[in-house]
C-alpha cells in the first residue's frame, strides 16, 4: 500500500513538472507555524530547505496554472510532512523589469503524513485533504526568486500546521 502511494505520487508529480515547464531547483528558507505547540516542537522559525522541480523564471506564469506545494517538518520523535498539487491564479507587475513582483493564490489537494508524540498528544497518520497558499514574491533573476507563503492547511492530529514561510528560490538553467 505505501509503495502504490509513493508511485502515484511520483508519476503525479513527474505529470504536473512536465506541464510546468519545470527545472531542477533548490530552496531555502524558514517556516513558522500559527499553532504555539507545533513551534514548542518543530521551532519558532524552523529551518525548511528543498530540493525539486521549480522554477525561479515566472515570466510565463501570469494567469491560472497548476502547481506544487511541500513542506516537511522534523523534531526528535514527531514528524509532518505534506505535498499536492494546486491550481491558482498569478498578477504580475514589472514583467519586463529587472525585478518583477507578484501574487499568488492557489488551492487543491494535497497528501498528509505526520506522526507526533510527546509532547504532544501521541497520533500517527495519513490522509489526502485540500490546501491553499498565498503567495508574493520578487523575481530577481531567471534563476532567483525571494517569496513569502502562507500555508493553509486542516488540522493533523488535534494541532494546526498552517503558517507562513519565506524562501529563496534558485532553478538551474537548462
């Protein structure tokens, strides 16, 4: 069973990067939950870094399209980890600037796997339920993004995981 979840989550993904034009990026950044005892846990402004399909050059994004959003989170004993695929809407503003801002608001589904224990009231499991982001961002080059998210997200395990990260972004050009 976690096998065939893996898989289609794989193909899913390999489905959405295709569609998305997407390259080989890295991120870095902090996240910072809403909820006091997820910070008691995971840290006030944890330390979140990625690496996957992305890509910083938004030029191309203004408009609706699909896609993805992750976060995983890890502290001695408890962890939370989340990934799906959106669809939303993009403004751009100073397209063709140097720096070009924009806003972005996305919503879909996305797969859920956390298991927590003490402090926190012990639970463990696996769900698919809807998430929406927020997002603003410059563009600074066509292989650096800075952004600022906020992650809505339903409750795991009696404890709210939404809140706001901010990142860097940087694609490798193909």
């Amino acid at each position: 069973m976690q096998i065939n979840r893996l898989a289609t989550l794989g193909l899913a993904t390999l489905g959405l990067a295709g569609a998305a034009n997407a390259q080989l990026a890295i991120s870095a950044g902090f996240y910072s939950a809403n909820d006091s005892s997820v910070r008691s846990v995971f840290g006030s402004n944890a330390f979140a870094w990625g690496i996957g399909l992305g890509r910083a050059d938004r030029s191309n994004r203004e408009g609706g399209g699909w896609d993805l959003v992750g976060l995983s989170l890890n502290a001695p004993g408890n962890r939370f980890q989340t990934f799906g695929a959106t669809y939303g809407w993009e403004v751009q503003s100073g397209r063709d600037t140097n720096t070009m801002t924009y806003f972005r608001a996305n919503t879909g589904l996305s797969y859920y796997d956390f298991s927590l224990s003490a402090p926190l009231t012990p639970s463990t499991d696996r769900y698919i339920r809807p998430i929406t982001t927020f997002e603003a961002g410059v563009v600074l080059s066509k292989q650096l993004t800075l952004s600022a998210q906020y992650l809505l997200m339903p409750d795991a395990g009696n404890l709210n995981f939404s809140g706001f990260r901010v990142q860097a972004l940087f694609s490798f050009a193909r």
